[in-house]
C-alpha cells in the first residue's frame, strides 16, 4: 500500500477552507489528475455521500467508486473507495493563527498484482508525490483566491 502524508497552511479560515473541499464541483479544478467527481444518488456532502470518480495519470483513465466514510464540519473529511481502484484520502482543517488554516492530507492507494499492477505502478508511483503536492498546492491558491473575492 503506499501512503503519502502532507501538510500546508492556507490563509483563509478553516470554514471556507472546509466548505471548498467539501463541494464536490470545485475537485477537478485543483485534484490532481481527476477528470470526473459527481455524485451518486441524492446526498452530494457529508457522511455516507458517493461519488463516481475519473483520475487520469498518463495514459491510463483509472475509475473508482468513492464514499465519504468521515465528515465533521470544519475538522475532517475522509473517501474511501468502494469500487475499482483502490484508494482512501482523508483531509483535515485545522485553524492556526487569524483567518489561517492547517490544510494535511493523507492519501492511500492500492494497486492490484501481477504483471498489470507491475505495469500501473511504474505509471502511478513516481507521480503520486507530486500529484499530492501539486493538488495541496492548486487547493490553497484557487480556496485563497475564492475567499479573496467573496471578501
């Protein structure tokens, strides 16, 4: 399994933080390689919410099934695949300072075995990384610039 773990603060406060990651209509514009996150059914946040996911990394469209295992307003939000590959990422808001946010990420993956997981793996692996810094990265700037222009 690999796991990448990342840290960033963001200034803004943790409500505006937490209400733009918890809109599923604003992920593909700063998720790294997500092409696709709409909701399944009827919920589209908070506990028990699913979503059909597209990641695109190289060639390679990876789909998945995702539900919101953990949501606690302004503190966590945590998906975990039910469907196709086989991911978890669980994001936490933390308020440090005035009007700042402590935005950490936790992102798990599985790939699957044999030779086609040989194979995904030297597509996945040495991009993980820095797809995680590059979404933390395009998460603070676009939920900073948003904050900034509804101020």
């Amino acid at each position: 399994m690999g796991h990448i773990h990342h840290t960033a603060v963001a200034d803004v406060p943790v409500d505006v933080a937490f209400a733009f990651v918890d809109d599923y209509r604003t992920v593909p514009n700063w998720m790294f390689g997500i092409s696709r996150f709409e909701p399944i059914g009827e919920r589209d946040h908070g506990l028990g919410a699913t979503y059909n996911a597209t990641m695109n990394i190289g060639p390679k469209a990876l789909k998945s099934v995702v539900e919101v295992t953990e949501w606690t307003q302004d503190e966590v939000i945590a998906i975990e695949s039910i469907k196709g590959m086989s991911n978890s990422s669980t994001w936490r808001f933390e308020p440090v300072g005035e009007g700042q946010t402590r935005l950490t990420v936790d992102f798990r993956y599985n790939l699957p075995g044999g030779l086609a997981g040989k194979a995904l793996a030297a597509i996945v692996e040495p991009v993980v990384g820095g797809a995680i810094r590059h979404t933390e990265a395009k998460l603070r700037a676009q939920v900073e610039a948003h904050h900034a222009a509804a101020g």
